[in-house]
C-alpha cells in the first residue's frame, strides 16, 4: 500500500508481551510530529478497502500511522469458532500498548491518537486510562465503548464516537457508554451508514473527514 508522493507503507511485525506476533504497517511522513495508531481486530484486517481508506487519509494528512491487527492469523481461526479472542478486552488492551511503544520508539515523546473498531474500540478508551498522559485522542468507528466496563470512569481522554445511521443497537451502547467519560466527547451518527463496511466509499470518506477532523484538533494542539 502506498501513498501519493514518497510516502511508503512498510511492512513490520511487534512482539506483544504475551508471545504472540502481530503484523502491521507503518508510515512515517516528513517532519510527521504525532501517531495515530489504526487497530483492526476483525479477520479483513488489513486487508479492508475501509481501513486502507483511512489509514491512507490520515498519512496524507502528515501523521506517522501505525495500521495493525491485534490478534493474529491463527488466533482469527480460532476465534471464528469461539469468539472469544475479539472480546477479551485484557489481551486487546495490553496488545495495543504493546503496539503504541513501538510507535514512540520511531517517533520519541510523540502525542499519540488511536482510532479503532469494533471491540477494539474498548481496548484503545482502556489504554487512554491508562497512558493518559501520551494518548491524547480516540476515535471509535461502530465500536463497542461499552466493553470498557468500569475503565470508562477514569477515561479523560477527547474522545469521538462514531456511529452509523443504521446500527441502532449500537448508537443505544456508545450512548450509555458515552455516560461514563469524564472527558470531553462527541457522539456522531453518520446517516444511512452501516458498519462502515466500505460498501458506500462516500460513507467512509465521511468517517474519514470526520475523524481527520477529531485528530487535527487535539493532536496538533498536543505536538505543537
């Protein structure tokens, strides 16, 4: 995957505290002063036409991006048969600190932004409790918030919740969730969205501005 310009994606694997090894790719623009890491917990990974998407437009926008998947090949067999890799919120959580320290190794003292899916989405609200002093930013797409239990309390962190017009089960989750922070946040439904698939790219382009948006406002304030 490559973007316009110089800019080249790099294939890279981290060793997680737990044994495993997770595949991901890293981009590193001039002068780029924040991370975005992109977590992916589902089996398309990084294969997905709506991660590349917005792994692509936030690298455009100057941002190191660190685009992983937090659970391996082997462990997505399995846990389409279980389904319990995708919920444990613990493995996830520490998985992706995991993945955050190899991203201020590149980029030392570097603010750091998560935008994450799914269940990923309570993993990365449960590390901004508790590296609150180097996250400065979540943006949960079609996420589960309220998987984060008790951790939501002690989340400070800007946070941006967005949803699809369609996935009315979950805009009832992320707002009950939404409760529980005690920082700043915004609920956003985007209308007629569903999952943010990559069915619809006019969808995804949205999610992307919106997101982009997010991180402009709280990462740059960070870095600067």
């Amino acid at each position: 995957m490559q973007n316009e310009g110089d800019m080249t994606w790099k294939d890279i694997s981290i060793d997680t505290s737990d044994g495993a090894l997770l595949s991901g790719l890293w981009v590193q623009p001039a002068d780029a002063q924040a991370v975005i890491v992109l977590v992916s917990v589902t089996s398309e990974g990084l294969h997905s036409a709506t991660n590349q998407l917005l792994a692509e437009t936030l690298a455009r926008a100057g941002y190191a991006s660190l685009f992983t998947d937090l659970l391996t090949a082997h462990e997505h067999r399995e846990d389409a048969e279980l389904a319990d890799l995708r919920y444990d919120i613990g493995l996830l959580t520490t998985r992706l600190s995991n993945v955050i320290d190899w991203g201020r190794k590149e980029i030392p003292d570097a603010p750091v932004g998560i935008l994450a899916a799914s269940t990923g989405a309570a993993a990365a609200l449960s590390v901004a409790a508790e590296r609150s002093d180097e996250v400065a930013a979540v943006v949960s797409r079609g996420g589960r918030p309220d998987l984060a239990g008790d951790t939501l309390r002690a989340t400070h962190t800007p946070t941006l919740l967005l949803l699809g017009g369609e996935d009315s089960p979950l805009v009832d989750l992320n707002r009950e969730a939404a409760a529980w922070l005690r920082g700043e946040y915004r609920l956003e439904i985007i209308p007629g969205a569903s999952g943010f698939s990559g069915n619809n790219p006019s969808h995804v382009e949205e999610l992307a501005r919106r997101a982009g948006e997010w991180f402009a406002t709280y990462l740059v304030s960070e870095s600067s």
